[in-house]
C-alpha cells in the first residue's frame, strides 16, 4: 500500500492535467502571478479583519493566529463524491447503531464481534447512559470524519470524529472567500454549494428535540472565547439564529434546563453542546468544571433536553474501537463497508506489538484516546533518540497504543512563493444525522505546509482550502 | 428576550467605544486649552484637568513623576495598564464584541475588531505634537462610524437596545464630566474672568463636544458660560447635551422589559424629568460644579440599577420558583 510518489490530485503521472482540474489550470496559466499575490494578500487581511482566528494552547493567553488559507481548491469530480458520500452514510449509520446497542442489548458484544471488555472496560463508555432512549436512537448527531487518499488514489477513512467535530466554518467561511477572489471560476463550472450547512445543521438540531416539544429552543454550548474554537462557536450560532452560552447562563431546576435572559428564565430544549462530557456537569463527572452546568446530565438522563452530540459518543470514535467499524457496518446493516479502514496494528496484541517494535521507522504510531495530532510518532520523520523515547513509553502500556502504516497522503498543489508546490491533504466531511442523514457536498480540506510533512493539523501548521465537488 | 450575559456585553461594548470617543475629546479640549500662550508658572496646568475629571490623578501620579503634555497623553492614550485609555476601551470594546460575536453585525464586528488591530500599531510617535490631533480625529471617527454601522445594520431589536443604552449612558456621564473641565482649569488671573483666554477656554468645551456650530446657530451671540451649560445640559436638540442623553435612555428604558426593573425606570424617569422641567440660572445659582457632581453620581446609580435589573443572576432562581 506503501508508494514512494504519492498520489496527485490535479496532474496524471505523465504530467498531464487531470480533467476536473482544467479550468483551474488554465486560470493558473492566465493570471499574472502578480494578481495571485494580490489575492493572497487579500485573503489574508480579510480574513484577519473578520477575525477567522484560533486560539493557540500553550502560548500566551488569548494569542489568536490566523489558520493559513491556500487558494488553490480541492477538487472533487460529483461521481467521485457520490461515492464517498454513500460510504459515510453507511459509515455513521452503522456507528450510531453500535451506540444505540452498546447503551441498550450490547447484541454485538453477546456475537462475540468485539471483545465485551475493549468496550464495557474503556474509559469513554459512560455507565451514565445504559438503557437511556434518545431521540431517533442519534448519538453522534454531527460527524466529521477524516478522508485520506494514498497509494493509487484509494480513499480510506482515517479517523471518526463523532464527538465535538470542529472546522465547518472554515468550509463555509473558505467557500466565501474564493467566491470574492475569483468569481470567474464559479461562473465557468458548476460547484455544488455548501452554504445551507447552517440550515441543515439547525434542522437536524431541532428534529431531536425531546418528544411533545413544538418548536424547540436550540443553544450551542461553549466553553468561552478562550476556546481555540471560539470563532466557530460564534460563527455558527449566528449563522442559525440560536443563542450562545456558557456554562453560566444556563441552570437546572426541576430537571428543566434553562438560560437566564433579561426576561427571566427561558426553557432550552436542544443543546448543541461543543464542550466534553468530562465539563458539562459538575454533579455528573469533574467536579472542578467551571464550565458546565449543575444537573445537566440529571435533566438528560431524564429525556427534558437533547445534548448534540450525546454524552459518551467517545465510546466509537476511540482509535481502539476504529478497527471494529468495518464489522458493525456488516453486523447492523449486513451490507459490506464502501470505505476502507486502514490497516491497524493494535498494540494490545502481542503480535501486532512485536512487529510494531521491530518497524517503528516505517509506521505512524497514535496514542488511543489522543486527537489533534499531539503526542504521535510518524516513523519514516522520527530521530533513532525519538523512536527509543516512543518505545519506552509503548512498553510502558502497550494497550494505550495502535500503529498504522504511513500512509503515502496524496498531495495538491498550494501556492508558493515560486508558483505551485504539491503538499499533503485530508478531507474532513460533515455527517449529519437527525430525523434524516444529511450531508453537504464539500468538506474541509486540510493541506500540510510544510514540505514533506504529513501532519495536517491546524495546531501543528497546517493550513486549510476550498474543496469543490463539480456537478 | 436575551441573554443577560449577552445584554451584559453589548451594553460594555458600546460604553467602551462611546468612553475612547470621549477620552479623546477631552484630550483634545486639553491640548486646544494648552496652546494658549501663558507665564511659565503655568505650563501644563491644563494636563491636571483631563486627570482630575476622570478621576485618575491619582493612579497617574503614582507611576509618572510629572503632569505634562507627554505623560498625560501617554496614560490617557497608549497605557495599557491604565484601564481607561484609549488602547484599553479599544481592547475591552474588542473584548466585549467577540464575546457576543453572534449577536452583532459582520459590519460592527468588523469597526471594532479593525479599530483594535490599528490601535495596537499605535507608536508614541503619531502622538507627538504634529499629529495628536489627527489621531484624535481618527478616534472619533471610528466611533462615529461603529454607531453608524449599528444604526445601519442591526437589527432594531432588544440587542440594539441594550448597546443604545450603553452609549447615552456612558455619553451622558462623559458630557458632564467635560462641561466640568472649566472648574478644573485655572484662569491665569481673576482679570481674566469674563477676557479673551475666558472666551477661548469655553469655546474649546463647545468644540470638544462638536457643539460650537450649534451654538452660534441656537444663540447667534457671543460666547458665555451660562449659555454654553444651557446647550449642554437642558436643550434636548443638541445630541450630546445631557437632556439629549436621558431622553434616550429614559426611552429606551421603556422598550426593554424585565420582572425588576422599577427602580432603574424610576430613576431614569426623575433624571429626566429634573432636565425636562430644568432652569439654567437655578443650576448656576447652586454652583454648576456642584450640579454635575450630583448628576454623575446619580449615572452612576443609574447604572448600578440596570445592572441589577437585567444582567444580575439574581433574580433568575426566584422567577422560576
């Protein structure tokens, strides 16, 4: 699976233009360099000026960066995307029920598909939620799962993020953006449009209001304008007209959540909560968040408000869960998964960690519960000093490990200084499930700066682009 | 409906701008007042007075060693450490709009967070002599540009109230503080009283509050202290008077409801109606020091009152008990 030249989104092996890329290569050709910088420039300071920024852990309280921003899209021919799509549909649909059925009957556990232990022993399956019925059965109500391509241009799924997902409003905000630069290239060719992202997420929100519930109130819960998510809180809250709390506006009385507003209380039915579960509730689980709200999770448990996504999603989305998913597409749905998994060595195995051990300069090796990039080992990039540091802390607990092969991304091309270089991409699309599945055509695209680097996240470098699906 | 919190933000966010808008008028009044020629015993006896009306000699005091033209400027203006200046009303104007990102205008986020990033660029250089009035220019204009866009592009709705608030509140007091500059600023001698560094004194007020063409059009007479303080406290036509300033907070008082609010109303009512039914020569008869005095304590029992009526969590649990 390993290829030493990685996949090229845009050009052929011979050098050749791939056909969905065209008329982009011809503006490439067409356009002073000068007016591309221009461009990039423009970007910036726009982008700079409606404060698209994050904030950076680890550095001074309150620093915000701008997440760089490529202008040269992704894209993706509609067949292609119809393809995917179809395949993260089943994909989260089987997730949802492997949720649903660990929380009630444990079916797949009794099977013997994956050992009752790897789950019922795992810190992120939540005793809090057994025989809880949410609405629809919906846990992870919005997914957003990580796409690769390597070796001959084969899609695989990288990871499931089906607990906080974050960055639609670079999509959308991305989307914008390229529409003021270059409106010409929207008026050549048709780009499905990702705009209602908004419209749709607040529909799915309010189509699991709990039951008897006219018309729900939404709020989106945030952990404050610290957060490195802060923008997007804002972004999307206002995009759907729903109010944005913190911990502090909202109180529980009567197992009914409420936000205090300068009218007295208001009643809040649906929360589209962006903390984790560890903070929603001070009772429930850390009694030191400061960010939560006393007796949530008593209101919740009870059926009188939603959480979007649900408390202990984290259950699927744990790296030591991911090799199982292919299996609860087949158990749930009988039907064979349409997108790859990638190879997974699970360290808790002898086996698999003996070989890992003996190869860790060829393979990526992923703390279980670690997100975000931090705390991996990418061996092909590591020192002989770093992979003995790697080893000692495997062998310390192997079972908080899996290893992967490095996987050969495939690259498009980003404007540099001397015109285009091809870098390392991912594609996040978003899953929404509701009283529907719905999806929007596009996703963000994350693109490593760096040469050579492999590492897409934006806390690590990374910048982000425009993806185009052509109809 | 709102949030409190959110009411709470909006409300701070327009006093702020309206507060950097003022701290650069009265600057302005100052430098203006200090160009007037005068012995050396003098020199720089304008500086205390933006430091005495807004109640900061003090604290200045305690980190410059002398009140002049530079230092005054450099607390007043680019301190950061100094929570009213103008780079600090800026930064809690920024602060306050990203807190409540959704409930503004892209248009308004974006005056408030450009102001921001400009102001952070600011250097002591653009506040030597040449150029201090162009910067305070620039203050004014982003101010009148972020109640423009508000005005322009938000929605006329219960947030939009609460920043209204926020501004005629914090206006109101600023007005009464700078009328207040004169009993601050010594005139060089007793013979001056009523002569032409008088004369020059009073119309630098009129100019600091954008009122000196107003004046001559409302009066079409000579300069005098009763009728600059008749403009700037009872005529309700003049926007920053602070007749002008209570009309709207009074009214805007009405629009918003809340279960607690009596007490604000009332007072906001008192206020002005005290202004409504107001004579200037009885003003003056009491000591016009000692008028405005009495009317910045009653702003600021004003906003102690709304703050209890619709941003405190108080009264939240017993409403739903």
């Amino acid at each position: 699976m390993s290829y030493d030249t990685p996949f090229n989104e845009m050009y052929l092996p011979d050098g050749q233009v791939r056909p969905h890329y065209a008329a982009l290569a011809e503006w490439i050709e067409h356009t002073p360099s000068e007016r591309i910088h221009n461009m990039r420039d423009a970007a910036n300071m726009l982008f700079h000026r409606v404060g698209i920024t994050f904030a950076v852990y680890g550095e001074e309280a309150g620093a915000e960066r701008l997440i760089p921003f490529d202008m040269l899209p992704h894209v993706i021919p509609g067949e292609e995307w119809r393809m995917l799509e179809k395949g993260l549909r089943q994909r989260v649909k089987a997730l949802n029920a492997f949720l649903h059925d660990v929380y009630h009957d444990r079916e797949i556990l009794r099977a013997g598909r994956i050992p009752e232990e790897r789950v019922l022993q795992n810190k992120l399956y939540r005793p809090e939620l057994v025989g809880i019925d949410l609405p629809n059965h919906i846990y992870a109500h919005i997914a957003g799962v990580d796409l690769v391509r390597a070796g001959a241009g084969e899609y695989y799924v990288l990871e499931d993020n089906l607990r906080t997902p974050s960055g639609v409003s670079y999509m959308l905000e991305n989307r914008k953006m390229m529409m003021r630069l270059v409106p010409e290239l929207f008026a050549q060719q048709s780009v499905a449009p990702v705009e209602h992202y908004p419209d749709l997420l607040l529909d799915t929100l309010r189509s699991v209001a709990p039951a008897n519930v006219e018309s729900p109130v939404v709020a989106l819960l945030t952990p404050g304008q610290f957060n490195s998510a802060y923008f997007e809180h804002a972004f999307l809250a206002q995009q759907m007209g729903i109010e944005l709390v913190e911990g502090a506006d909202l109180f529980v009385a009567d197992d009914v959540v409420y936000m205090r507003t300068t009218r007295g209380p208001q009643r809040v039915d649906v929360i589209y909560r962006r903390i984790d579960d560890d903070f929603l509730d001070p009772l429930a689980f850390r009694p030191d968040s400061v960010l939560g709200v006393p007796g949530l999770v008593s209101a919740y448990r009870r059926g009188r408000v939603t959480l979007c996504n649900a408390i202990g999603t984290g259950i699927a989305d744990d790296k030591s869960m991911y090799p199982f998913v292919p299996d609860m597409i087949r158990f749930y749905l009988g039907e064979e998964p349409l997108l790859n998994n990638v190879p997974t060595y699970q360290l808790r195995n002898r086996e698999d960690l003996e070989y890992t051990l003996a190869h860790l300069s060829e393979l990526v090796v992923k703390e279980v519960h670690g997100s975000g990039g931090y705390g991996m080992l990418i061996g092909p990039a590591s020192t002989e000093r770093e992979r003995d540091a790697y080893r000692l802390r495997i062998l310390d607990n192997p079972e908080s490990f899996i290893a992967q092969p490095t996987l050969s991304l495939s690259t498009c091309p980003i404007f540099v200084d001397q015109g285009i270089a091809p870098r390392h991409i991912d594609l996040r699309p978003f899953v929404l499930s509701g009283k529907d599945i719905v999806m929007c055509p596009g996703g963000l695209t994350r693109v490593a700066l760096r040469e050579g680097s492999l590492v897409v996240n934006s806390s690590q470098g990374g910048g982000t682009k425009d993806t185009w699906i052509l109809n | 409906m709102m949030l409190s919190r959110t009411a709470n933000h909006l409300y701070w966010m327009a006093r702020y701008v309206e507060r950097a808008e003022n701290t650069a008028r009265i600057l302005d009044v100052a430098y203006r007042m200090s160009l007037v020629p005068k012995e050396s015993r003098l020199a720089d006896q304008e500086w205390f007075a933006p430091l005495n009306i807004t109640g900061t000699l003090y604290p200045f005091s305690g980190r410059y060693s002398q009140v002049n033209a530079q230092g005054v400027l450099r607390y007043m203006v680019l301190d950061p450490d100094n929570p009213s200046s103008i780079f600090s009303c800026a930064r809690a104007a920024r602060e306050n709009a990203r807190a409540v990102r959704g409930s503004i205008t892209s248009e308004m986020w974006e005056v408030i967070n450009g102001t921001w990033l400009e102001m952070q660029r600011l250097t002591e250089e653009r506040l030597a002599s040449e150029r201090v009035l162009e910067f305070f220019e620039w203050v004014k204009e982003r101010s009148h540009l972020f109640r423009g866009v508000t005005v322009g592009t938000m929605l006329h709705d219960e947030a939009f109230h609460f920043n209204r608030l926020g501004t005629f509140l914090e206006r109101a007091d600023n007005t009464a503080r700078m009328l207040d500059v004169k009993y601050h600023v010594l005139l060089p001698s007793v013979q001056d009283v009523g002569g032409a560094v008088d004369y020059y004194q009073w119309a630098a007020v009129l100019s600091s509050v954008s009122a000196f063409e107003a004046y001559r059009k409302v009066f079409r007479d000579v300069i005098t202290p009763l009728r600059v303080a008749e403009l700037l406290i009872l005529r309700d036509d003049m926007p920053r008077s602070l007749h002008a300033c209570m009309n709207e907070v009074y009214d805007i008082l009405q629009k918003l409801t809340s279960a607690s609010q009596h007490e604000a109303s009332r007072l906001a009512g008192e206020m002005h109606a005290a202004l409504h039914f107001g004579r200037i020569d009885i003003i003056f008869a009491d000591g016009l020091h000692e008028y405005l005095t009495d009317f910045l304590r009653r702003v600021h029992q004003l906003g102690g009152e709304v703050n209890l009526a619709f941003f405190s969590a108080r009264a939240q649990k017993q409403a739903v008990a």
